[in-house]
C-alpha cells in the first residue's frame, strides 16, 4: 500500500485590501506601544507632539494646509477664475488641504479662512503678482489676527520665470505668432495694476525685462492706477518707435476692472488675465513649498524673498 502523497501546505486566499489595511494599522500600532517598552520593561516616557507633527491617516505628518490670499473682485468671474486655479492646485498635489481667502470684497475672507483652521499650520500663499501694500502690511496683520493657527507667509507670485511662461501663453491665445511676430514692428505692454510701493514697481519692471528677453521685442510695463505710464501711454510710446503691431499682456491674476480697462485699449490684442494656466498653478505650489523650507520658527510668520 503505498503511502498517501504529502498534503500541500494550504495557502489562504489573498486578503482584500481592506483588511491588508487595516492589519497594516494594527501592527503600526502595535509597533508603536512597543517601542514605548524599554529592555528591562519599564515604560519609556511620552513626548508631546504638536497637532502639525502628528502622522496623518496615510502614516506621514500631515502639511500645512495651503491658504491661497486673492484680493477680491466686484467681477463676479473674479472668484470663478481663482477657484478654477485652486483646482489645478489640488490635481497637482492630491490630499493637500487648500483654502481660499480674500483681502476685501468676496467671501470667505482671510479671517474665516484662518479661522476654520484653529488649531492647525497654514502657509498664505498671495496671488499677488509683486511686493506692495498688502504683501506687506495686510498678510502679516491678517496672521497676527489669528493666533490659533500657525502660519507662515510666502512670497508673491512674482517676480517669478513661471509668470513670463504663462504671459507667454495667454499672448499666443490672444493672437501672438512667434514667427510673425518677432520683426521691427512688434511690442508688447504688460498691464499691471500699480502701486505707490517702489518695490512694486520694480518687480513688474523686472517682469516686462524678462518677457522681453522670451519675446524678442520690446516690452513696455503700464499701470491701471497709482503710477505712470497708462496702457494707452505705453502704446503711444511703442508707436513712436515703429511698434504698430502691439499687444497687451494682462499681468493680472483673474479678471476684473483694472484688467478689464486695459484690455480696452486694444481688445483686439489684448491677452486674458493669467488665471487658471498650468504655469501659474506650478508657481503656487513652488512658493508654498519655498515657505515650507525656511527656517523659522512654526508660529512665525515668514516673508520669503522673491526667487
């Protein structure tokens, strides 16, 4: 008689994700009591977390939530344009929690932002394109108001090789070719808001000098308020120097009535505010992440230089 084959060790069926999970859990969690045991089994003593520092549900430290600052519009496709860049934020970094915050004019504004996150870290991103005003003077007050949340400032958006990239692209959707575009006749004025703050002014110069360099013709920055030349002045000027074929590029984040009045000028060849372009949601992310990086202490508020 000969003897029965041996039996195959049984194998169990794979277990479904679910319970792969939460096995994962329980071991973690088993670990971590564990590792709170010394040798000769006595208890080793607990260290005090901030809320920021401890693991999120997916076992890393959770990030400080991303508060995007816009300043508000009466234009009702102001806070439109501003959510759908948020949106790109969030596709670009899937689980990040981002807030919308306004300085006036829309809600929510910055403190009910800030005040739905008590108790957590938040990096104020401004969608502002140039120190001024309320890089200076209102973020850091609009923090300091909020003292249940830590947070951190970034720097504005600009200026910044990521807004020459979506200047570039708004101008080609307004009509810009490349080829046809590059000989003596063309100009370009990038259309700003303006400020009284010198600082400001000298980022959109250093702007309009950059997108120069990317066009290849000359680039005239103008003001819709507070300071010389008006877009209407730029063009005259670029038609003094043989710059007939000339175009507007909006230095604006989302549309509104200073964006709306200098496209008026030449609504032809006037480009779209920046808004939703990929680049910009690329930039926002960058200076969040700047932010995150500095040294500082967590309950600071940080004012990065621009890069």
């Amino acid at each position: 008689m000969t003897e029965p084959a041996p039996e195959q060790p049984h194998q169990p069926p794979p277990m479904p994700d679910s319970a792969a999970h939460l096995l994962t859990r329980i071991t973690d969690q088993l670990g971590a009591q564990l590792s709170l045991v010394s040798r000769n089994g006595t208890r080793r003593p607990m260290h005090r977390t901030r809320q920021s520092d401890r693991p999120a549900a997916h076992g890393r430290p959770s990030a400080p939530a991303l508060v995007a600052v816009a300043h508000g519009s009466r234009d009702p496709e102001a806070v439109h344009t501003v959510l759908a860049l948020l949106d790109r934020v969030r596709e670009l970094r899937p689980g990040l929690v981002v807030r919308l915050g306004h300085i006036e004019l829309n809600a929510p504004l910055l403190p009910d932002t800030l005040d739905g996150l008590r108790g957590s870290d938040a990096v104020l991103v401004p969608l502002l394109l140039g120190r001024g005003t309320h890089v200076k003077r209102d973020l850091p007050a609009g923090a300091a108001a909020a003292p249940g949340v830590r947070t951190r400032i970034a720097a504005p958006l600009g200026p910044h090789p990521l807004l020459v990239e979506a200047l570039y692209g708004r101008l080609v959707e307004a009509g810009w070719h490349p080829a046809d575009e590059g000989g003596r006749r063309a100009g370009v004025v990038l259309a700003a808001a303006g400020s009284r703050d010198p600082d400001s002014a000298q980022d959109t110069r250093r702007t309009a000098r950059a997108l120069a360099t990317r066009l290849g013709v000359p680039v005239v920055p103008a003001y819709a308020s507070a300071t010389a030349p008006t877009v209407p002045a730029a063009l005259r000027a670029l038609a003094a120097r043989g710059r007939h074929r000339a175009f507007v590029a909006s230095y604006f984040t989302a549309p509104g009535r200073f964006a709306s009045a200098c496209a008026d000028a030449v609504p032809h060849r006037a480009a779209a505010p920046l808004g939703a372009h990929p680049a910009m949601a690329r930039l926002v992310l960058h200076r969040y992440d700047q932010a995150r990086a500095a040294v500082a202490p967590a309950d600071a508020v940080s004012l990065l230089a621009s890069a």
